[in-house]
DNA sequence: GTGAAAGCGCTAACAC
DNA sequence: GTGTTAGCGCTTTCAC
C-alpha cells in the first residue's frame, strides 16, 4: 500500500492554477483554456490523482451508485443462471456509465432492513427491485422511499410504477400453440405457484391457448416449480387423465421431474407426450430427451431495468415494458 | 418521493442536546448520559433520520463498502452458479457487518480500468479479487493499491499475500484414488487448459494419485473446459488408448461431452468405463448416467474471502487458505 | 458528560 | 476564462 492518495488542491497547486479550475477540467466543464486544461492534466498523471468520491457525493447529494436489491430468496428465480445472467445485464449498462453497482441481497431479516435503510436513505441514486415476494412490504417502502425505483417482474397484489417484466403470458400461449400445431388434442399443464404472478400468468397463457384452438383445458395439476413438485404433478396427471397427449410444463425444474415419472411410467417422449417447460435453464440441453422450453430474455430484462433506472435518475419519465420470449425447440416436443 | 432526509443538526436541535452528542450516541460510543441518549434516539425516530454515507466517509476517511471484482470473463469461472454461489457466501458475511457490496465485472476494457481506479484510489475499504487471469496486469496493481485485497483461487506466474483457494490438487487425487479403488488399472485423464493454475493442479493430482498407486499416467488429452473439448478429447482417448477402463475429467462440462461420445461409440459407464468430473455442477445430477464428481466449497470461498477481507481492513494479519473438495459419488464411477 | 468548532475533499455560485 | 469561498453532513479533537 502506498502513501495517501493526493487531493485536488495539490493538484492545482502543482498545476499552478485555482482548484475552481481544476475541478472544471476534471468534469471536463466548459470555458477551460487548452492551456490551463493541459497544465492540469499533466499534474494529475504526475500524482496519480483520483477523484475522493466521498466528498464528491457530499458535495454533489449523488451518490454515483445504484443498488441491485434481490429480496427473495426464492430458489426459482435466485436460481443460479437467472442471477447470472441479469448481473450480466445490468452490468453492461452500467460499465458505459460512471456509477457503481450496489449488490443487496435480503435474504435474512438483517438484509431485509438494510435494503429498507437504502430505499430511505440515498445511500443509492437509485433502486432495481428484483423477485419481491407478493405483499412485500419492501414494494411500499420503496414507493415512498427517496430514489427511483424500477422493478424486475411484477407481482400480484400490485402493479410498479415502472418494471420490466418478461412475457409470461404470451410464452406459456407460444408454448401452448406449438403442442396444438404438432396436433397435440389432450394437453395438460402442470402450473407454478399460483400465488405468483409468474405462476398465474404461464397459467392463463396456457388457457388462452387452449381457449383460442378450442380445445379442453381441465388437465391441470398444481406445481410450486419444484423438481420434485413437477414429478408429483406429472403422477397425478397421468392417473388423471391417462389420456393425454402433451404437458405444458411451467418451469423446467418441474419438466424434469415430469419427465423422469414419464419414462418410469414407460410413456415415451414425445411420442406417447410431448413435454414443453419454461426457462430454458442449462439442464434444459442435458434432459433425455432434450427439453423444448421458453427462453426468457434474462439479460435483457437486467439491461432494460438498468436503461430505465438510469433514465429515471437523469429525470426522464421512461415507460414500463414487457420483453418477449422465445420458443426453443428441442426433440421433447 | 419524500421531502429532504433530515440531518444530525436537526436530531441536535430537536432533542435538545449538542451535535456531537447525537453522534455520539449514533456511534453508540461511551460517556454519554441515559437522559441524552433516550432523547436522541427520540428525535431520530420521530424524523426519521437517518445518516448520510457519503458525510460520515469524507470525515472518517472509511468506505464502508468492499468491493467484489471478477476480471476474468472466463466461461468456466464465471458459469452461472459459481457466481452465485460465491455470491451468497460473500453476503452471508457481508449482512453481518455495517458494509455494503459494490459489485466490479470487469467484462471489458472500461471495467478493468475501472477497477483499476478502485484499487488506486480508496473508493472501497478492501476488494476481493476473483477469477483473475494469468499475468493479468491487475494483480500487480493490486500490490500496490492502497487497499487490502483478497484473492479467490491463484494463478500460475504469482501467489498472493492473501488467498482462498479450493483444494484442486487434493480433489483430483481424491477422484483418481476412488478410481483405484474401485480397480480400475488404465486410467486416463481430460486435462483443462495447463496454463490456468485449476488446470495444472487437477492434472498434478492426477499424476500423484496413480504414481501412488503405481499405474501408468500416460492416457492423456489436454481440454479446455469446454464441453467441447471433452467430447474431443474422449474420442482422441478412445482412439489412442482404446484398453481404457476410467477417465478422470477435469471439469463436468468437459465429463458431459466425453459422456456423449462413449454412448456414441458404446462403451458402457461405468461398466467400461468409470467416469469422474470436477466441480458437480447442477447438470452434472442430469447426465445419464448421473455424473460422480469432485464438488467445490464454493459458498464457503466466498465467506472465507470475505472474512479475511474484514479481518484485514480491521488491521489484522489472517492467514491465507485452502478448503478441501468432496467427492461426490453418484452412477458413473 | 457535553458543547464548540475545525476540518474531511469536493462542487458551485459568484465575482472579477 | 479564472479565482474565491461558502457550504455538503458528519466526526473528532479540545475545552470545560
């Protein structure tokens, strides 16, 4: 470690010029002489000055940060890859920009109140709001809290003033509507928690499909998004309804519960059933038979949840959006 | 949004006692009277006060942040859940303590430099420096910053003051002796790139094991991680050293590839051949057969990171570490 | 046990 | 185009 880092004042002494100057240069301000923006120029290369953020924030009231806030640790959308590839999202945004990336996770009660201290508190220029649980407390904390807030999907009790959300909806009817082109007639679902937003709207895009080709929609079994849970469903279904011919599946978690029960059951894939999840998750590729499954845009959705906060930090009004999804088909449907 | 935070002045004037009481009582610090402190904590609750971050680092010269940073866009390293779970380590000590996470990928060019300017210039106490690449220029700059810094892993040209590694070495060879215990005799090993420091020292184990036992170590395909390469380097195995009865497999992606090719070519697993991976990431319970691995203490890399890094911020001299691996036995050895 | 006041390093308003 | 200076909100001596 070396000596303390040096000041703007030194700078400008070194330099020979007022720190009023300086500061100008260093905020590349205009109505600098080429001359003055030079000489202050060499003088900070020669000191390795850097910038005290602290005092900056202070003098400023910004704080140069914002913070990424996963509130739930709920293990569907924590899961690994999810979590991944929004990081990777948001930070692509935010390395084109000059803030800082805050990292909350709330997963214990501590967690939990200090996210609350940043939403009151500045600590943050702005907040992303990420898998709130449903009649989280933290969504009205937010609404009132001090900064911008953009949330990442939505929740049931209540609709953000601005978020990003994937189209679930829209995926599960795509999903749906390509079991009912491959002549699919019996489909099932085994759905998520429907006490989700998630869960709910996979659900109702399941039955609109269904609704539009005019085709039964009873086959149904309530999952959590679990493996094991997609295994239980895919038992019940099949005692159910030993007639049918397809599953749409609400997550891929549970489509690989469902497909082990199928093979045990010696029904094949997707011969006797067509199986299509949701996610795309990496196992999705290493199933037997690999899965056909909705691709999310995960990253995407981190990078317009960070346009947008950004957007709202400089005081533009920007407007909430849902971002498609995609089928990928494999050979299990 | 609300109206401005309110300050210390503020809580000073309305509970009736001087500033530098009310910080006093704020850093809970001693000699402070019960009557002061009650009415202090009064008037905090009743405006709601809370500190201004920036105020309190400029005056006490401290961040109050550490930073994670991740140079490396390294795919291995970087996979998905290896992020995650080194995450969740590192917050699980984090929530313990007054700090806050600042989050540095340094995917780019403008992320490394970025980090850079971390290291140089006290933007937070301490960084804990994950997946650096070989001769990455970041290590040396690390040295010299002017805050204490933590490695996770090590590479081949440097080892650093303060680290926490997993025990590749040791896995490896935990890996081959069950191999050996199993009796196999011609063991061959898929290799990740031999110029990472997880690359040679899984492959040393490798060495180590069978010269323990007295086998020959001959069988040998340099990888790079990549499923790819695992596939590549299998059917170049096969080929060679067609009496093969186990192949240690430095990674799972590389282990999933090289499964593929053995069905492709029908030598059974384990029957032929047992197959050992590294790292027993989620796919690796989804092979067929279900892949025996050497599984990372990744969670723990990240606390035990993040607790030498608050150790040394706290002035202390903690000792550099090595968690040992674990053999996870499932079908395909 | 408490108050007063001098900074921490920067920005921004104002004067020139 | 440039210098001066008053804060930003907190901590921390130093008196008392």
């Amino acid at each position: 470690m070396r000596n303390r880092p040096s000041t703007l004042e030194e700078v400008a002494r070194l330099s020979g010029v007022s720190t009023g100057t300086v500061s100008r240069v260093i905020n590349n301000a205009p109505h600098v002489s080429k001359k003055s923006r030079e000489a202050v120029q060499r003088a900070i290369e020669e000191l390795g000055y850097v910038p005290n953020t602290a005092a900056r924030s202070l003098a400023t009231a910004r704080r140069g940060a914002v913070a990424l806030a996963i509130s739930s640790d709920d293990p569907v959308l924590f899961a690994n890859q999810f979590f991944a590839e929004v990081i990777s999202g948001v930070n692509a945004v935010i390395e084109e920009t000059d803030l800082q990336l805050m990292l909350v996770l709330a997963a214990s009660d501590r967690g939990h109140s200090r996210l609350t201290r940043i939403l009151q508190s500045r600590a943050a220029d702005g907040v992303m709001l990420l898998a709130l649980r449903e009649n989280d407390p933290l969504s009205k904390i937010a609404d009132e809290g001090q900064v911008p807030v953009v949330h990442g999907g939505r929740s049931l009790d209540r609709t953000p003033q601005y978020y990003v959300d994937a189209d679930n909806r829209g995926g599960a009817r795509q999903a749906v509507e390509y079991l009912v082109s491959l002549g699919r007639q019996r489909i099932a679902t085994i759905t998520g928690q429907t006490d989700m937003h998630v869960g709910v709207n996979r659900y109702l895009g399941f039955r609109e499909a269904l609704a539009l080709a005019g085709l039964a929609d009873h086959r149904i079994s309530h999952g959590d998004f679990s493996e094991a849970s997609g295994a239980a469903g895919m038992a019940q279904l099949l005692d159910e309804h030993p007639d049918l011919d397809a599953v749409f599946v609400a997550s891929d978690a549970m489509a690989a519960g469902a497909l082990k029960v199928l093979r045990e059951r010696g029904r094949s894939v997707p011969g006797d059933v067509a199986v299509v999840g949701f996610n795309d998750i990496v196992t999705a590729q290493h199933t037997h038979p690999a899965l056909t499954t909705v691709r999310q845009p995960i990253e995407a959705l981190g990078r317009e949840m960070t346009r947008m906060l950004v957007r709202l930090i400089d005081g533009d009004r920007p407007t909430s959006l849902i971002l498609p999804t995609e089928l990928v088909v494999r050979e299990s449907a």
